[in-house]
C-alpha cells in the first residue's frame, strides 16, 4: 500500500467535479484533514496562508508560503499537477486568491479552518457565501476505498499489539498516569507516528467516558477502562477500548460487563448494506436498556474514523442514513455507573457487501490481570 493507494490522483477530479455539483463555485481547503485527504499533503497548520482552492469551473491550485514550497513538493501533492502558487512575506495571498477566483457566490471552507483565515476570506470575497467544505466532501470521505481500509486494518492491528501488552502495564499500586504514560510509548513503538489519546481510568473515574489519566492509585479489585488511539504515519487513525480488572472485580460489575458484551456483538452483528445507521445503535441501546441500564448508556453507539480520529458517518439515534460498503466507524457501547466504576468495549468495523467486518481483534472479554 503506497500514498498514491491512499491519496489517488483521482480524488482531486472526483472533488472538483463533487464541487460543482454542490452548487459551489470553490472548495478553498487550509491546512488539516480536508486537505490530506484530497492532495495527500499534511501541511503544517501556521499564520502564513497554506490553502488548495478548487474551483468549479479552471483548474486548481494551491498556495503556499516560500517556506513551506518543498514540503509541499516532497509531498504526494506534486503527483496532482497542480500549480504550486508560492508567496514572499510581503505578499497578500488572500488577495491572490480572491483576484484568481473572480466574482464568486458561494465558497465551501474546509471544516476545520482556523476562524483567522475564514474571516480574512470573507474580506477580500465580501460577496461569497461560506459554507463547509464537508457538504460536498463527506460523501467522497464517508466511503473507504479498499486501500483506505487496508490502511485502517493495519492501523486496527496495531492498536491491537498495545492492547496485548497493556496486562503488564496493570497492577494495584500504579497511578493512571504511569500507566497511560507506557501504554503512550507502545503506541507509538507499534508503527504510529502519533499518539492521540490514552485514556486510563480506574475505579470511579472509570464511570466518566472521556476521562484522560490522573494520578490516582489503581487499586485491588478495580475495572480500568483504556481507550486508546494514534494516527499512523500515512494518516490513517486507530481507536480501541478494552476493559481491565485488577484482580476479581465486583460482582455487580461482572454482571453488567457481560450485558456489555452481548450489546456489542450485537451491534456489530446488525451491520450490513442498506440499515439505518441508527439501527446499529438501537441494536446496542435496546439490550442495554432492557437490562436496566439504559440511563447509564450515556453517548452515541459510534462514529465514523479514517484520516480523522472521529468524522462521519455517526452511529446515532436520528441518523437515517443507511449503511454502504465502505462505512468504517466504531462500535462502542459503554455503561457508567456515577460513583462506583464503568466499562466499554470497541471496535473499528467496516461495512461489506455481506455485512460487518470487525478491525480489531483482541479479546472481548474482561481481561482480569
């Protein structure tokens, strides 16, 4: 799997085309995961204006600072045939921008633009409409191609290899931090470049579902939850959660755990072509909920992961839209009991032409170490 699998010359023409489609007259896209994914280059997020504008109607190009020009021609952006447009410090690129627009009526920006340089956008283009870009991208992104799924799998395998070693980071006596802390290290000795998140939480900070770490001691018979993910080095996310027991934990927690566990596997058995994205929510929830713990399911079943930890489709009530082959998101029911403790199990599936495909692999059940 090579960057030109992952970021194809084709994109850009699929886009340009899905631009003006969308009754855009241009896609202007900064720095971030709107511009990885169309040219394949992860440009440095700074004041000086680094942006790829693709209009509906000529051909796209891209500015860039001096500075940063052989990064982005070291990057698989060269591939495209784009005209790299360089600008001194000296130089207006929003006005050059604007000036090589024309008259335009409505922009898409790429969703996460710094709110500097929408506003400079909206000066120098007084007339334009600003809308996201992610109105006429989220369906490119939405739908993995095979090599973007390879390049999840390999990202599923990795996360995978952290979570065999986490039992050895796991003892009573240890606090959150030291363990988030090697757990961090095997993220990244695993292939990422990154480490997003690590989540460790034991006892009753277990009951919170985005708790980072603390200094708390890991106590005897305490359930930990660790969530954790990268992005590896061709910009493709894991993201995993596994629960651990520090010795026998708690019996009410041993019950709720495997109501948890069937939950999960159901959810990730209702996956297929054609079902409302919702309806894998409500496969998780509704067993849940029939088991008395229904208000203690307190998020969304899931969301959607590529070159974004977390983007679309979301695994949500209200959520019609049906599945399609392609759809990679997680599947992460989770029951949190304030005060006492909590647990989560998940996983990265993707959707196939004859149903669910599940990217991680490690055991499911309470690990007890």
């Amino acid at each position: 799997m090579t960057s030109s699998d992952l970021y194809p010359v084709s994109r850009l023409a699929a886009v340009h085309e899905a631009t003006a489609k969308g009754g855009l007259d241009a896609l202007l896209l900064t720095p971030g995961p709107d511009l990885r994914y169309v040219s394949g280059y992860d440009a440095k997020p700074l004041e000086r204006l680094t942006c790829l504008v693709v209009p509906a109607s000529g051909e796209p190009f891209m500015m860039v600072p001096r500075l940063e020009v052989p990064a982005a021609q070291a990057s698989p952006a060269a591939r495209l045939g784009l005209e790299f447009v360089a600008w001194d410090e000296t130089d207006d690129p929003y006005a050059v921008v604007a000036a090589r627009l024309g008259r335009v009526a409505k922009v898409g920006l790429a969703d996460r633009m710094w709110a500097m340089a929408s506003l400079r956008f909206r000066e120098v283009l007084p007339g334009a409409e600003q809308v996201l870009a992610g109105s006429v991208l989220r369906e490119l992104r939405m739908r993995k191609s095979p090599a973007e799924v390879a390049a999840l799998r390999e990202a599923g395998r990795a996360i995978d290899s952290v979570h065999r070693q986490v039992p050895e980071f796991l003892r009573a006596g240890r606090t959150e931090r030291e363990v988030g802390r090697d757990i961090a290290e095997a993220i990244l000795a695993s292939g990422h470049a990154t480490v997003d998140f690590v989540i460790v939480a034991s006892g009753p900070n277990a009951a919170s579902p985005h708790h980072d770490v603390s200094d708390r001691v890991i106590e005897a018979g305490e359930p930990v939850v660790v969530d954790i993910g990268g992005q590896l080095h061709n910009g493709y996310c894991s993201d995993s959660t596994r629960t651990y027991s520090v010795g026998e934990p708690p019996a009410d927690f041993a019950a709720y755990y495997e109501v948890l566990r069937r939950a999960q596997d159901t959810a990730c058995a209702a996956v297929r072509p054609g079902v409302p994205c919702e309806s894998i929510d409500a496969a998780a929830r509704d067993l849940i909920a029939g088991a008395g713990y229904g208000d203690a399911f307190v998020h969304r079943t899931g969301h959607g992961i590529g070159i974004e930890t977390h983007e679309e489709p979301y695994i949500v009530a209200g959520n019609g839209e049906a599945m399609e082959p392609g759809f990679a998101f997680s599947v992460e029911p989770g029951i949190y009991l304030q005060g006492r403790h909590g647990a989560r199990i998940e996983d990265i599936v993707v959707c196939t032409e004859n149903g669910g495909e599940r990217l991680n692999t490690t055991p499911r059940d309470l690990v007890i170490v």
